[in-house]
C-alpha cells in the first residue's frame, strides 16, 4: 500500500470512529448543553402546562441552584424554576418549583412547589 493510500485510509478510520464515539453519547458535540437547556425548559412548560386550566399557558422565566448528582447509579439534575402562568387576558402570575429530573433534563421525575407571588 502507497503512503498517501494509507494516510487516507487512517484519515477515514479516525473519521469514522469519531462518528460512532459521538453516536454513543461518548462525545458532547458543540451545542449539546442547549439541546439539555432547552429539553429542560419545555419539560418544565409542559408540566405546568398539565394542570392549568383552559385558556392559560405557561412560560419559563429561569432556573438557579442547578445541581448534578447520582442517585441510585442514575445521572440526576436538580434546580429551582421560575416559571409564569399567564392568564387569557394576559395577567403573569410568578411561580417557584423545585424540579428533579433526568441525565438529558428531558423528563421530570419530581416537582415540587416552593412559593407562588
């Protein structure tokens, strides 16, 4: 085999594994932590969204004392939201939950909620 064949072949194996490290959830590719950050807001919306009444929507306000742990072998997240709940004739009305979720912040395994202004 010719040293340029090689090195092109090399090229495409490293290529190739890279693909597959990062399929595997190996490798964080760039923009990985907003897809978790956005997961982690439509969850949230989606929650509160659940137990509203007709003709009121939610919208996510901020999250803060984020924290990652294990629990049971399993990847937790865990953070304090505000959230809003606004009203059909637009009035914001604040809310403070305390919400435990998955590795991927795609699904909520606890809510709690803390105070509502």
């Amino acid at each position: 085999m010719k040293k340029s064949q090689f090195k092109k072949l090399a090229v495409f194996i490293v290529f190739v594994m890279f693909i597959a490290l990062a399929k595997s959830g190996h490798i964080n590719m760039p923009g990985h932590g907003n897809w978790e950050n956005k997961n982690f807001e439509n969850a949230v919306v989606h929650h509160a969204s659940s137990i509203l009444s007709t003709g009121e929507k939610v919208e996510f306000g901020s999250k803060f004392f984020c924290e990652d742990y294990k629990e049971n072998d399993e990847v937790r997240f865990s953070a304090n939201v505000i959230y809003y709940v606004v009203s059909s004739d637009g009035t914001k009305e604040k809310h403070v939950a305390h919400v435990v979720c998955n590795e991927d912040k795609d699904r909520i395994i606890e809510w709690k909620d803390i105070e509502n202004n």
